[in-house]
C-alpha cells in the first residue's frame, strides 16, 4: 500500500513539477544547502560560487520539525544542513549526519569560539558533526516605560499587574522551559511528575497572558500592544533598535542556549564542496555580512572587530558578557515518547 | 445536450482527472495515514485518541464556535434577503455585490484587519476612549473568533438565500394572499419552505469552513483557544505525526458527513411536501 501510494506521491509531484528536475547529473560542481529562511547574505553565496566555480542550489525551512522528514526521507539529497542543537542529535541518533572532516575546515578551527565547541558538546558529544552557525539565548523583552518592577527572574510573567499584556511563546519546550526553570530543574526535563507541576503554572499563569506568539511577538513590541514578552535574543538585537524603549533580559534563573550548526549529511554527494561551503561561512569577512543581514549573534569570534556599525558592536545582547551564557543549558532530543508527552501537555494547558 | 455518449465521455474527462488527483488520492491517502501506524500496521488507535480529554475539549469548543457562527450569519442573512428581494432588481443587486465585496479580499489580509480593530490598543477601544466609555477586550477571546468567521462566511449565507428567495414567482404571494392568508401566514406556510433550498446551502456552506477553520482562529483567538483545526495543523507541521492528523481529519469529515445528511434529509422532505 505504501509503496502504491509513494508511486502515486511521485507521479502527481512529476506531473506538477514540469518534469524538469529529472536531468541531475552527478558531474556537476553543485552543493546542495538546506537552511532556515533569510539566514544566508545572499551576496556571500554570489562571492562563494565566483570564488570556488561551485553552483549553490539553496533551499530554506521554517522549523526544524519540517526539515527533518525532507531529510530523512531523502526526498533531495541535501549535503550541508543548519538544524538547531535537539535537532542534530536526533539526526545523529538516527544515522542521518556524517562526521566532518575538520582538516578541511581551517577556518572553523581559527574562527569559531572554543566555548561555542565546548557548549556544543551537549548534542554532540564529541564535537564531531558540527561547526555553530548562531547562537542564543532565550530572554524576556519589556518595555522599560510600562514595566516598573525590575525584571530579572522568569516570575514577572506570573505578576498578575501585567494581566493581558504579557507574551509567550507558542512551542512545547519554549513554554515549559519557563516554569521548569523556576523550579530549579532541567529544561531537558524528563520527569513526568515534575512537568505535571510545570503544566499546573501555566494553566495558572494563562489568564494572564495575551497571546501565544513566535514571528508576531516582534510587531506586538514594537507597537507597544504587549509589554513583557519571551524573545530569543537573535530578534532582540533588532527590536531594541527599533524601538529604544525595549530592553532585555536573561532571567537569573536560567535559560535556553540555542545553537545553529553546519552538518554535513550521511548522504552527501559532494562531500568536498560541503566542507569548502562550511569552511567559506566560517570565514571573518563572510561571517561579518551574514552577521549584518540576520541580527543573530555569531559564534565567530573574529566578527566584532571587523563590524563598523557602532550599534551592532557595542550591543550587549548581540555581544554579551560571556557570564551570560556561562552554566547555561542546551535542548536536548529527548525521544518521540517524551516529544509527544511534552506536546500532550501543551495542548491540555490551552484546552483548559 | 451532448449528443454521443462518446462526446460527453470527452468533456467530462478533464474533471474526472481532476477529481481523482485532487480529491480521490489525497482522500486514500488520509485514510490510510489514519487507519495505520508508524510501522504501516492497521490499527484504530489514531482514531481512538479522540477520546483524550485535549483533543475531544477541541472539537467541541470547534462546534459550538461553528454552531454560533452559522446561527447569527443565518439570522443576519434571512431579513436582510428578505427586504432585498422586494427592492427593484438593480437595487437588490447592487446591495448584495457590497455584501459579497469582503470575498474580493484574501480571508487572511481581512482577519488581520480584525486584529488591528480588537487590540487592547486597536480601533475599537481607541473609539470607546473617546466616548470615554470603558476599554472591551475582544482580542483573543472566542467572541473575536467568531465575529471573524461571522464576517468571512456570511456572505456565503446571503448569496445562496437571495437566489433562492428571488426565484420564487411574485404570483405566488398573490395567490396566498387571496386565499385569505396573513402575512406571517404566507411567510410561514410560503416564503420559508420555498426558500429552505437556499438556507440549507448556505448553512451547509457557512457551518463547514467555521468548523474547519485554523487560521481565523490563529490570528483573533491568539493561540489560546484550540480549535480541532489547529490540532490537525499542528499535527502535522509540529508533532509530524501524520497518522494522528489524518485521523483527527477522518473524524472531522465525519461531522461534516452528518451535517450533510441532515441537511439532505430536510432538502429531500421539502421536496415531497411540494408535492
């Protein structure tokens, strides 16, 4: 049955596709990259493919959930991917990376900072599979003319002085990494009893939030709709800047360091293309103008001194003081059963 | 009207190809994601999920949202069609093309428009303010959600029921009249089984995309209310656990299955009575 209907999937795909992919021949100098929306200058692929003669075939996703079964479906035959840290390990667990080959990557050994490897370690315990892309940190962002109490610590978002404006984010594990954090415990959480309690805080703290949010938390702050609101600190840069009136803030509690990483796939057919994209990205110059276009911080550390902008240098949240992200804990994959009970319990806290 | 079998057989082919690949396979496909597991086994167990309380809280608030929202659009409709069909045609006409202007607009570009006017900020209380009357929060509540879906689908109400209710003969009125009836007389006993085609197309049309429904209800019901359309998006976008979203999906076309039936039912015992 499923083969009928992979047969079927195909021919309607074929049909619709103008039937113009057939023609790929494997000598042609290609790479294939598979990453998030907007997350490469698209000047620097330009400068890659004049440089190298390589032709860059792009192609983008919008959640790692997404990604994943594209890839390991082997619908295209990706060679370089940039999934967020839980992701990667799943990847590795399941087979689906291949480990890189850091001989050909001299620039990701001189550029790319050692705590970044270390932090890595978390999804990839030997360093093996990855070079860190981006990285963050989940914060709260509020707006310094509404919020009068200092906001330090993740239970202002429990203070029923800010009923209906307070913003959170609309996933699983954004979501309960907030109470599990205020319990002390581990954001990768696996007890079920302890994420029951995790689940009673949020069913207590919904009434007094306006909305579960990803993209929309940006314009909502910015129009001063919302004045307290989770964030990852890749659009914090940008926000701060776009309406002076914002800050943020790492809750000393804890939170999510989130990290992007180059891998290479099990299935590469351009193996050395792959290790000279990851190592051309790597590069200061390169670096610099990904940096400009996407606001993310960059774990290349030869960034700073080469960026002109005054702002984007001297942003405490585009370059932190490195105590910031020092004892932080990174996402882990924590298995289907435990995926699916953490999404059981979302669902169940906005049902109620 | 087509002459040779031959030539129907041709004309027909375009839909029949159309039909197959865009409402035969995706069908097969669902149900079997539904009536299967990960490893390809059959199993009711997807569908049984229905009966956790998450998902069953969703589909109910899914129907009772729909229920709202086909009641007020048919109790806005009928009245409105009513005073339209004794307008001069041209009128008529003209009002209905301003009642059917919100169609010309992307559903979604309208629902954000929505989003501006219910803001704790928005349109509405910016209003109210003025009046120096006290703030409504509409946003993300269930009430935004189906004002939205109000404002989408009604016109799918009103355009069946002004067809239908123009089409009936004038004499007929006349004659109903004559014969000694009042006027909630020959509405009951006349205009409303006459018109009941139309109303029953238009319930059909407004009830089954407000039941369905998961970007309305994304966007003024800001996530926190989980309609059994969202549960279905997010099965497959998030959890990618298709076999549980074509399930949910197999159990919603089942509530549309009997909506359906019903209104066959009251078509078909409106036709015999005519009789």
């Amino acid at each position: 049955m499923k083969k009928i209907l992979a047969v079927l999937f195909v021919m309607v795909a074929f049909v619709f596709s103008g039937c113009g992919t057939g023609k790929n021949d494997a000598q042609k100098n290609e790479v294939y990259v598979y990453t998030w929306g907007d997350y490469i200058n698209p000047a620097t692929l330009e400068m890659f493919e004049k440089e190298t003669g390589i032709h860059v075939v792009l192609d983008t996703f919008d959640t790692n959930e997404s990604m994943y079964p594209r890839v390991s479906e082997g619908a295209v035959h990706y060679d370089v991917i940039c999934p967020s840290d839980y992701m990667i390990q799943k990847m590795i667990d399941n087979d689906l990376l291949q480990p890189l080959d850091f001989n050909k990557l001299p620039e990701a050994k001189k550029n790319i900072g050692e705590h970044f490897f270390k932090q890595s370690k978390s999804f990839d315990p030997e360093n093996k599979y990855s070079v860190p892309y981006a990285w963050g940190v989940v914060g709260i962002m509020y707006n310094t003319k509404k919020v009068t109490d200092p906001v330090d610590s993740w239970n202002i978002l429990w203070n029923e002085k800010y009923k209906d404006r307070i913003l959170m984010q609309d996933s699983p594990r954004d979501a309960f990494m907030i109470p599990l954090k205020i319990m002390g415990r581990s954001l990768n959480e696996t007890d079920k009893a302890q994420l029951d309690l995790a689940k009673e805080m949020l069913v207590k703290q919904k009434p007094l939030v306006q909305a579960y949010v990803i993209d929309e938390v940006k314009d909502k702050m910015i129009s001063g709709e919302a004045d307290l609101g989770v964030i990852y600190s890749g659009e914090a840069l940008l926000l701060t800047l776009a309406n002076p009136d914002l800050q943020f803030a790492i809750p000393k509690e804890g939170t999510n360091f989130w990290i992007d990483s180059w891998v290479i796939t099990k299935d590469s057919e351009n193996l050395d293309n792959a290790h000279k994209f990851i190592n051309f990205m790597c590069r200061p110059d390169i670096a610099v103008m990904n940096f400009e276009e996407l606001g993310y911080p960059t774990p290349n550390t030869a960034v700073r001194d080469l960026l002109t902008n005054e702002d984007y240098k001297n942003s405490p949240v585009a370059f932190p003081d490195p105590s910031t992200y020092e004892n932080q804990e990174t996402y882990k994959y924590l298995g289907n059963e435990m995926d699916s009970y953490y999404n059981r319990l979302w669902m169940q806290v906005k049902v109620d | 009207m087509f002459r040779s079998i031959k030539m129907r057989n041709l004309f027909l082919a375009p839909f029949c190809v159309w039909a197959g690949i865009f409402i035969f396979v995706p069908l097969v496909c669902i149900i079997y994601y539904g009536l299967t597991d990960m490893s390809g086994n059959f199993t009711f167990d997807n569908l049984a999920i229905i009966s956790h309380r998450e998902y069953y809280s969703s589909l109910q608030l899914s129907i009772i949202l729909a229920l709202v929202t086909t009641i007020v659009c048919l109790l806005l409709a009928y009245p409105l069609c009513l005073i339209l069909v004794d307008k001069a045609k041209s009128v008529g006409t003209i009002i209905i093309l301003l009642f059917v202007l919100p169609l010309w607009m992307n559903t979604l570009l309208s629902t954000m428009a929505w989003q501006t006017i219910f803001e704790r900020d928005g349109i509405l209380n910016q209003v109210l303010r003025l009046l120096s009357l006290p703030d409504m929060t509409l946003i993300n509540t269930p009430t935004a959600v189906v004002i939205g879906m109000i404002y989408n689908y009604l016109p799918y109400m009103v355009l069946p029921l002004y067809v239908a209710l123009s089409k009936i003969d004038k004499s007929i009125f006349e004659a109903a009249r004559d014969l000694g009836a009042n006027s909630w007389q020959t509405f009951s006993k006349v205009t409303l089984p006459l018109s009941l085609p139309g109303a029953i197309s238009g319930i059909t049309m407004v009830f089954i995309p407000s039941l369905t429904t998961f970007a309305i209800s994304a966007l003024l019901g800001g996530s926190k209310l989980l309609l059994i359309g969202n549960v279905i998006e997010q099965e497959f976008t998030v959890e990618y656990d298709w076999h549980l979203g074509s399930a949910l999906s197999i159990i919603l076309m089942i509530f549309i299955i009997i909506n359906m039936v019903i209104t066959l039912v009251f078509d078909k015992s409106t036709k015999e009575d005519e009789n």
